[in-house]
C-alpha cells in the first residue's frame, strides 16, 4: 500500500455523516489512494484494519475534523499511537480545535502537523503533499 488517506471524524456519538465531500474530492484528484474513514466510535475490527492500514503505508494522510476542544479521542487514541510510534513524515491534518492532538502531534518534529478552524486550507495542505509524493 502505498498512500492511505485516513478521515476521523471524533464526535459525541455514532452518528456519523457518511459520504463526506472531502473523501469524494480525494478520491477523484488522487484516485489510486487507499480511502477510509472512521469516528471515535468505529467498532474494534474498523479501528484495526486503520492502523494496520497506517502502518503498512509508504505515504499517510490523516485528517481529523473535531468540534470539540476537548472531545475524547476514543478508539481514535490507537490510531493516533500508531501514528507516533512510527515516526514516519506523515501529514497529519486537523480541523477544529483539539488541545490533545495539537500537543501530542505539535511535540513531534517528524510529523508534518497542520490545524485550522475550516477545510479549505487543509485541503491546500493536502493537495500539495500528495502531489509531491505521488
């Protein structure tokens, strides 16, 4: 696998928006990345299959989307530790505010960490990392 493009939503609940506008323009602009999303309330075998997906990546997108500075982090904590304990120069974007993912992703050098309050400049982020990469 060589370019993933993970998307976690962390919300309150399950309820979750499925067909998110961001991961229809992934896969059209870059359409041989492997895609998936998840919430910080996915099912165990999901949350599994992202960091295995994470790990065996060359290349690892991942975008957080939160409302909530301090939203817990749920079963997204597993992917986040995967993320850190590779110290691969992942890009790692997230919209919104979150206190947590901001000290632990901000603390890593390796880890090319960007945060804004709507998706427009990630995308920019996002654009010019795959283009570069792929």
């Amino acid at each position: 696998m060589a370019t993933a493009f993970l998307f976690i939503q962390l919300a309150e609940s399950a309820s979750f928006m499925y067909q998110q506008p961001l991961l229809n323009w992934v896969k059209a602009h870059w359409p041989q990345t492997d895609i998936i999303d998840i919430d910080s309330q996915s099912d165990d075998s999901l949350v599994s299959y992202v960091v295995r997906l994470a790990k065996e990546s060359e290349q690892l997108v991942v975008y957080f989307r939160t409302s909530f500075p301090n939203m817990a982090l749920g079963k997204a904590f597993r992917v986040v530790e995967e993320i850190i304990g590779e110290r691969k120069p992942n890009l790692i974007l997230l919209e919104g505010t979150h206190r947590q993912l901001s000290g632990i992703f901000g603390a890593r050098e390796y880890l090319n960490f960007v945060q804004a309050t709507t998706e427009e400049p990630l995308k920019a982020e996002l654009e010019k990392f795959l283009n570069l990469s792929i």
